[in-house]
C-alpha cells in the first residue's frame, strides 16, 4: 500500500494489545473513571484471553498508520 500522505510504500503490520479491545476515542472524549473507553470506536478483533490485534500499514518516512477499520 503507498502512504496517502507522502505516496511511499507502507509496511503492513499489526498492532498488539493486551487483554483488553483495542479503542479509539474522539480528542473530546475521557475516558470513564480513567479506566474505559466507554462509547469509543473498537479497533480491531478481540477474543478474551487472546491479544487484542489490528492489521495496520505503517510509513516510516512520515511515522503514519492507517487502519481499515471495516477489516478489523
């Protein structure tokens, strides 16, 4: 995949999570009692007891990810 941003080629990876699901949330938002992520967006699968993972595409010229949300 090339960069959006700069038309370099992107590596393809993934990013790990611990036991709890990948989250991302609007700058706007906090997160509840400091703990949850509660109403935010879920990235990636989860399955308990196994890490929490999204496939991903990395620039490292311009320090970017992009996440295709609906293949998570």
């Amino acid at each position: 995949m090339d960069c959006p941003y700069c038309g370099k080629e992107m590596l393809k990876g993934r990013l790990i999570g611990d036991h709890h699901p990948l989250r991302w949330l609007p700058e706007d938002k906090q997160l509840l009692f400091g703990l949850w992520a509660a109403g935010g967006l879920r990235i990636g699968s989860h399955i308990p007891g196994v890490h929490a993972e999204a496939d991903t595409y990395y620039c490292s010229y311009c320090k970017k990810m992009v996440i295709d949300v609906d293949h998570c």
